[in-house]
C-alpha cells in the first residue's frame, strides 16, 4: 500500500512541479541513525539512555538529511532522482551498526 501511496504523492508532487524526494522516503520507510530528538521521545525523556543509541558510532545529523534533500531539490526539472539511500557510515543495515570501543578501552 505504501508504494502505491508514495508513487501517487510523487506523481501529483511532480505534476506540481514540487520536491518529491522527501515524501518517497518517508513513505517507503528507510532506516538511518540519525541523531535527532527522536531517541529521547522514544525512551521518554530518558537522555542517558537516548544518547546510548548513539554511542560509539557518527549518525547522521538534521543537516546531512537536509543537504541531500537540497541537492535532489536543485536538480534541474528534468532529473528524476527515484531513490537515493543515505547511511552513516558506520551503518551496514537497519540492525548492524559498527561501534567503536571509547578511546583507550580495550576489547
């Protein structure tokens, strides 16, 4: 269903000549560490506990995601950017997340 919803979005954002990137992936559901207020909502407030969802790697930021949304947006009309997937680069997937020991911790 969501595909279908996402294609019809796209269709009549691009009719109107409006950014669709942004919508494909929101309704798609792609998966990234970004390090946002998302954690602390999640875990109620918990902030010792939201900032551990972050320990050890580099997620992504607001301003990574609103530099790829920009690029896709400057594009000319003509481009159609259909799928882009953006990740940390210490997130191989959904689930696995590589994550450094704190500096001078060993295993």
């Amino acid at each position: 269903m969501f595909g279908i919803l996402s294609g019809a979005v796209k269709k009549e954002a691009a009719w109107k000549g409006v950014c669709a990137f942004f919508w494909r992936q929101m309704q798609d559901g792609v998966p990234s560490i970004v390090e946002t207020e998302f954690s602390l909502v999640r875990f109620e407030g918990d902030g010792p506990r939201a900032r551990k969802v972050y320990e050890g790697m580099k997620p992504l930021t607001a301003d990574d995601v609103a530099e790829c949304v920009r690029w896709v947006c400057s594009l000319p009309a003509h481009v159609d950017v259909d799928e882009i997937v953006v990740r940390p680069r210490d997130q191989a997937t959904a689930t696995e997340v590589h994550r450094r020991l704190p500096e001078g911790e060993k295993p």
